[in-house]
C-alpha cells in the first residue's frame, strides 16, 4: 500500500525521539572523540575515519566527501529510500503513534503497525505461560535440570525468565487461541504454532523442552530457544525469522549486558545460552550469546554502540570444534579486525571447557584472570599457524611463512603490521637472534602490496597552483615486483657465483656499486655465509679464488637444517640450470636489474609514505620535496623495469 502523507507532528516525534548515535550505529563503527563520534564514511571509501557524528546537534557530516544531515536522511541516503518510508519505519522502532493527513487510509496504516504489536504482546503472554508450566508437576524434570545441572539459583531463572514448554501437541495453541482468543495468524506470523501437513489444525513449535526467551535491547521477547530434555534433535531449536526476529542481527543478553558492557567499556561473546546466564550469573554482567551462528556485521554493531573502546572478546570452547566456531565466528568481522575498528580478543578455556562447564570448577575471579590476559586475535591467530609445527623442519617453515604472510598483508595500519612483522621474525628465527633481521626483511619482501594506490587531499591543490600537479597512478605494471620473478633472480645470481668463479668479482662488483642486498632471507643468509668465508681466507678477500666454496658451505650449514632445505638446491646443477648458467652476462645483467627493481621500489614507498602524511599548508617546502622524491625515483623504476622485463625475457 502507498504510504499517505504523514502528519507534521509524527514527523518531528520520529526527529525528537530518533537519537542520530543509535540511528547511524547500526551501519558504522563510531568511536567517541571527545563530545562527537567518529568513523569511516558509508558514503565514500576512505581508510581514515572523517565521518562525524554529533549527539548534541543530532547532525552528521563527512569531511570527505561533505555528505551531511539528520537520522532520517541518513537512512535515506543510505538506503535510497523515501522520506515517509523511513520516518514510518523510524516511528515503527521507537514506538511514535503514526497520524496522517488523509483519515481515510488512517485505520489500514494503523493496522498495519499494530502488527508488530501484536506479536510482542502474543510473545510476552507465551513467556509467561512457559514460566508458569516450569512451576507445575510436568515442568519438574526441566526445573530439576536448571537446578541441579546447571546449578542456577531462583534470582537468575527468574532473572532471565526460563520456562517450560508442555509435551502436548497443541496445549500453547489451545491456551492463546481457546483461553486468550489471539488470532490463528498472529501464532503463525510469530513463530509459535505450524500447519499440519494432513488433516488441518495446527500444532506447538516448542513441546517438552526447557524454554528460554530471546530479547530485544528494549527487553521485549521477540523469539524463543528451547532445549530438549530427551535425546530429540536438534539439541536445540530456535524460534523461525519472524517480523520481529532474525538471528543474524539478535544477540541473546544483551538486553542484561548492555550496562555492563558500558561500563566495563568490553563485550564478552560465548556461543551458548547457558554460557551467556552462568556468566551473568557469576556476577560478569558483559556477557552476550551470538546464537550459534557466524557472529555477522550487524551483531558486532550492536555490541559496539555499547563500549568506547570498541573492545570484543570472543569466549568460545579451546577444543578442535570451539576452534572452528571462533573462526567461523570472526569470518565476516575479519575486515574490521584488521583495520583496527574492533579490537578482537580470543579467550580459549583451559581443558577444552565452556564458560558454564568452567564456572561449576572455578571461582568468576579466575575467569577474570584469563580474560584479563586474553590474546589479541592476531596474536592467537598467529599461534593457531604455528601450533604443532616443527620449524626446523624446511616443509613446516615453508608453510607456516606463507601462512604469517597472508595474515600479515591483511593488516591495514601500517604500525600494527610491523609489529607484527618483528613479532614473527622472532618466532621464525628459533632464538637465533642472528637471523631477525633476515626474517624481518623476509617477511616485509613478501607483504608489499601489488599496487599503490593514492588519494590526494583537497588542500593540496591550493599548495600546488590549483591542482596543476597531479600525484602519479601506479598500477600492477609499474611496480611488477612479483616474489617469483625476485626468488629466480637472486638464486641465479648466487647459482652464478656458485658455480662460476670467474664471474664471482663481477657480483661482488655490481652489488657493491648499486649498495644492494638479497632481499629474500634464505638467499640473504647463504651470502652472509659466503662474505664469512672470503673475510677468513685473507685480507686481499680474493673472491675469484675461493677453494673449495660449496663444500665449505654445506659444513657450515649442518647446524641449520631449515636454512639448507631452502638453498640446497642451488649447490647442484642439472641440464637446464648449466644451459643459464652459461650465458653469464645476462643472467647477472637480470638478476641485479630485478633486485635493484625492489630497493628502489622501497624508496619510492617510503617517500610516498612521507607525502601523504606531510600537511601542504603548513610544510610546502618539505611537501614539494617528498612529492619530487618520490617521483623520481618512479620514472626510475620505469626505467630499471623495462631492464628487467627485456632481460628476463631474453633469458627464458
């Protein structure tokens, strides 16, 4: 039905009662910066945050891209839809009685809000109904359970409204259709009852088993899960997606948690129910159930209106399937994680427990303990890569680099990965303090991003004449440092130097001269290896006259058995290594091409790094510098690139 204009007055009730903070925190991540909020802009991508958010002027407004007005036309916006359908959908939530101007069609709007209200009194009076059958003979079994199993007081099963429903196939029906004359399709529409597939009539979703209702952040039932007591499955069962209900956007507790979520300024997320109620139990009153689904976008936002600090920890089991569920659980937030929005915790219990298993043996004072001490998502992760790994083993190191890479490259803020860049290192050189610096150059080798990418400012056109000066695009092709094409290059260079001794001072030449290093660490670490043995045969370091070089450096690499599993390969020379090993001039030609195409590629990032983060306005000069400094050494990474590709395709 077409909405009819809506009466003036129900629109300023939806802009008075429709606060601009809740509004636009179900689709951004604010934090708080002093009396504002702030995040990235839905409206334009952007990796700094330049989207304001103010709670005193109920306004917001981008500095990026100037999109800019009030709750209502930040749903229009954001949705590409009309003005009443989003005031009526606004008054919908905060329960704004809806007048218009044309009477006629005022009594089917009605209607059709009060729908809604409907199945919230028709899920509230079924709350009650399962609270009272707990307290009756044929709830005994379930209260025994919650009693006795799981060691819940009265004060919380009253507290979270715990319940039974009967063994009957019809008595819930019977009670709200016969006794209470709600309509058959109000049932329906809220989850309550199904159609029999033969015969007509109906039948009860939920019979015998344990009831416990799902809330809305208002307090208001809008679903329920209910456990069996028997050995039916499923274990448990939740309500359908109704009008009300859709467990992707609902977290169990948060009605309880969200006070002490703010005031703790952290989240916990357990995957059970009971889980969730032991906790609050327990006196953790942050605690909420992500209803065994992959935690989505929409919960994290809900949760994160709540704490400042945008602080989430994950609680779910330490055995092979809590594993699973935690990384099936962060799969959609991942992105968040990694840009910082969210700072992700993973608590695994020890001995495989659950919360509620954990708190039947132990004291809230040592949960607390180890969520004081949870680790950061990376850090876990990093852990997960690394558990029953043998990094001696050259197969193991291998994998477990690939994999820290990939982790690695997803981290946006450039701080955070080269922490973590150090952090790995540390790990992939087993205490060997002597190989951190290879490993950190290693790693930072294999996470460059495969293109540049740049968005100047606005202020910098009145820096550089009105925007005459356009800061370069650099796409794939001109920055075509691909690992394979560097890892074929270094090791024919050092297959050269090998194999070929009267080449070896030509190398040594063409490195010195060009102040280049092996980028890759195994490659880096055989050449450290080689300069020791010149620097022990004498001061003249005769390079050419190396006696017996590949013997001495298997020796020398017997204590480093991760080391030889990547380089060995290069000590040996079959059909069609001797075939390029014999055309020495363009192999060394290519090879130093290519590593010289890597240091200057750093360069080029570094000052990019530097222009982007230098003020046009308030630094012209050293603002002008870097943009030169960085331009330059582009046109020379043009130049050193057409070198490299015309060599190595002369090569291959």
């Amino acid at each position: 039905m077409q909405i009819p204009r809506l009466h003036p007055d129900t629109i300023e009730e939806v802009k008075l009662r429709a606060d601009i903070v809740d509004v636009v925190s179900e689709y951004v991540v604010l934090r708080k910066r002093g009396k504002d909020f702030v995040g990235l802009c839905p409206f334009h991508d952007e990796k700094s945050p330049s989207f304001t958010v103010s709670q005193t002027k109920q306004m917001y407004y981008c500095f990026g891209c100037q999109a800019g007005g009030n709750a209502i036309k930040f749903v229009m916006e954001l949705g590409k839809r009309s003005f009443a359908d989003v005031v009526l959908d606004l008054a919908r939530r905060y329960q704004v009685p809806v007048q218009t101007l044309e009477p006629e069609q005022r009594q089917e709007l009605q209607r059709q809000l009060s729908l809604r209200e409907q199945l919230y009194e028709v899920l509230a009076t079924s709350a009650q109904f399962y609270q009272h059958a707990l307290r009756q003979s044929q709830g005994q079994k379930a209260l025994q359970y919650l009693q006795s199993n799981r060691q819940l007081k009265e004060e919380t099963i009253q507290q979270f409204g715990l319940g039974y429903a009967p063994a009957g196939w019809e008595t819930l029906y019977r009670y709200l259709v016969d006794n209470k004359h709600y309509p058959v399709q109000i049932l329906l529409k809220a989850g309550l009852i199904k159609p029999r597939r033969e015969g007509g009539g109906y039948y009860d979703v939920f019979r015998d088993r344990l009831m416990i209702p799902i809330r809305d952040v208002q307090g208001r039932v809008i679903a329920f899960g209910g456990r069996t007591l028997t050995d039916e499955q499923p274990k448990y069962l939740n309500s359908p997606e109704t009008e009300l209900f859709s467990k992707g956007k609902t977290l169990f507790a948060l009605d309880q948690a969200k006070g002490g979520i703010s005031q703790l300024d952290q989240a916990v997320v357990v995957e059970g129910y009971f889980d969730a109620i032991a906790l609050h139990a327990a006196g953790i009153n942050n605690a909420v159930a992500s209803l065994g689904t992959a935690l989505s976008l929409e919960q994290v936002r809900l949760i994160l209106r709540y704490t400042e600090s945008k602080q989430l920890v994950l609680n779910f089991d330490a055995d092979k399937a809590g594993t699973n569920a935690a990384e099936r659980a962060i799969s959609e937030i991942a992105e968040l994680a990694y840009k910082g929005e969210v700072q992700l915790k993973i608590l695994n219990l020890p001995d495989g427990k659950d919360a509620d298993e954990y708190l039947h043996q132990r004291t809230p004072e040592d949960y607390g303990e180890l969520l004081k001490n949870a680790p950061l998502w990376l850090d876990w992760q990093i852990q997960q890569i690394i558990q029953d790994r043998d990094l001696k083993q050259a197969t193991d190191f291998q994998q477990v680099t690939q994999q820290i890479v990939k982790l690695l490259k997803n981290i946006a803020n450039s701080d955070t990965r080269n922490y973590y860049v150090s952090y790995c290192a540390e790990i992939l050189s087993l205490g060997d303090t002597r190989l951190i610096p290879l490993r950190v150059e290693n790693l930072l080798t294999q996470i460059v991003p495969a293109a540049v990418t740049y968005s100047k400012p606005v202020s910098a056109k009145k820096a550089w004449g009105g925007g005459k000066v356009s800061p370069p695009t650099i796409s794939n092709s001109s920055l075509p440092t691909e690992r394979s094409l560097l890892e074929r290059a270094e090791a024919l260079l050092l297959r050269v130097y090998l194999h070929c001794p009267e080449q070896r001072q030509i190398i040594v030449d063409e490195l010195v001269e060009r102040d280049l290093q092996f980028s890759l660490s195994h490659h880096r670490f055989l050449w450290q290896q080689i300069l020791e043995i010149s620097s022990g045969d004498g001061e003249t370091k005769n390079f050419a006259s190396q006696p017996n070089l590949i013997s001495r450096l298997q020796d020398r690499f017997l204590e480093f058995d991760s080391e030889i599993g990547l380089i060995s390969h290069l000590f040996h020379v079959d059909e069609k290594n001797q075939k390029e090993i014999l055309r020495t001039p363009q192999v060394v030609q290519a090879a130093i091409a290519c590593m010289d195409l890597v240091m200057l590629e750093k360069r080029y990032r570094h000052f990019l790094e530097l222009w982007q983060q230098t003020d046009p306005e308030a630094e012209p000069e050293r603002y002008q510098y870097y943009y030169q400094a960085f331009y330059a050494e582009k046109i020379k990474l043009q130049q050193i690139d057409r070198q490299r590709l015309f060599s190595i395709t002369e090569l291959s």
